[in-house]
C-alpha cells in the first residue's frame, strides 16, 4: 500500500509490505535502491531519470559492482563474436544476434555509469557484496574465482544484507512505533494493533527475478518487481509536483 504523505518527515512517502507473519510488516523508506543487471538492460531511461532527479529527497541509485562486472562480460562477450567468422567456429545467427544486441546494450549503460559517476552526481553509488557504498565503479572488490558464476545475483543480495544490517540500528532508532501507527491508520491501513512489529527499511531491492525475490524476503530484505516500483517513483514524483 501507498500511504500517504508523512506529516512529520515531509519530504518521505511510505510503502508498507506484509510479510509472512500478519503482524510484522516493513516499512520502508527508499534511500538505496539496488537495481540488479536485467533493469538496467530493460529499461535504463527509468534508472537514468532517477539518477538525474533533483529533488532534495530523491533516493540513491545503488549499483552492485558485480552488475558493473556482468556488464562487462556481456561487452567483452559482442566484441569477440565481432572479430570472429563464420568459418573460424560455427555459430547460431539467433544467439549470436542475441549477444551482440546485449553487448550494444551493455556499453550504453557502462558509458551511461561511468559519465555519471565521473561527474559525482549525488544520486548514485556502487555498491559491494559487503556492503560499502562507493563513489566509483572502477574498485576491484574481492575475487569471485571460487563462486559459481551463476551465483551472481548471491552477491547482489549479499550487498543488501550486509547494507540493511549496517543501518538497521540507525533506521529503527528515527523512527517512533507510535507515531508509525497513526499515520498508517489515517492512511486507511485496518487491523493495526499494538503488538504488531514494524521493520524499518532505507534499503531495496529491485529485480524482476522470481528466485532472487524468494531470497531476498528469507532475509527480510524488502524487494519489488521493477514495474511495481516505477508506479511508486511516478507515485512520488506527481506527489512532489508543485500545486499551481
């Protein structure tokens, strides 16, 4: 659900998530986002939009370098498939399409990320699979030689859980249950009671990728589909419209 504007910190909007438990519920409050590789591919004009924002409160667009590294690969992957013919090895015209489309797409968004981060926009950080949130993208972070590759989106939600822990304390300590409770029930929110637990969150993951999502509320890391959280960012926005 979408509540609605916060009468004490004005510049938020919540967005309120049950859990499995009825009476545990996230509250989560965007200030990293962490997008994972297939949004950038999809729909990088979205991402770019957010980075460019110049609301006051804006969130922060947190890329996991191992997404910078995935990005990479499927560069490196194009620019091989270009240097290669048909008679040096046999390849499949649908795949090989298929990856040049992705190489294409991957330098667009390598160019688009490094612009950004060279000109220290406030609106984006990389962040690692420990947690830290960095100002470049060129940080070679630890080595991933004895990880499964398949594994990678792991290392993305690793840099959640460590990023949620790191300002778990900060987050619940901002935040009064009480006042939480009466902005939920004037937002129109039913069956509140005073045993129920709130979570607070400034950290979310967004993926389309069922599994991922499975995982990542395991670790009570709160995520969403990237079209659900496009309605929210417009939500916001139309929200911060000034009213003429």
């Amino acid at each position: 659900m979408f509540c609605q504007q916060d009468r004490k910190h004005g510049r938020y909007f919540r967005m309120t998530e049950h859990i499995h438990e009825p009476k545990r519920r996230f509250i989560i409050i965007p200030r990293y986002v962490i997008f994972d590789t297939n949004c950038f591919i999809n729909d990088l004009s979205s991402i770019m939009k957010y980075v460019h924002s110049k609301q006051p409160s804006s969130f922060i667009v947190t890329v996991p370098l191992i997404v910078v590294q995935e990005l990479q690969s499927m560069m490196a992957r194009g620019e091989r498939l270009n240097n290669i013919t048909s008679e040096d090895i046999k390849i499949d015209e649908q795949q090989e399409l298929k990856h040049k489309q992705l190489a294409k797409k991957s330098s667009e968004i390598l160019d688009f990320l490094h612009k950004a981060f060279d000109s220290n926009m406030s609106n984006i950080r990389a962040i690692t699979s420990k947690g830290s949130l960095l100002d470049r993208i060129d940080y070679k972070e630890e080595s991933y030689n004895n990880l499964d590759p398949t594994n990678n989106d792991d290392l993305i939600l690793y840099g959640c859980i460590n990023l949620v822990e790191k300002d778990r304390h900060t987050n619940n300590e901002q935040i009064d249950d009480k006042w939480m409770h009466t902005l939920l029930k004037d937002a129109g929110e039913q069956h509140l009671t005073n045993q129920d637990e709130f979570i607070y969150r400034d950290v979310i993951l967004i993926t389309d990728d069922m599994n991922l999502r499975i995982k990542s509320l395991g670790y009570d890391v709160p995520v969403k589909k990237f079209k659900q959280f496009r309605k929210w960012a417009n939500t916001l926005e139309h929200h911060r419209q000034p009213s003429t």
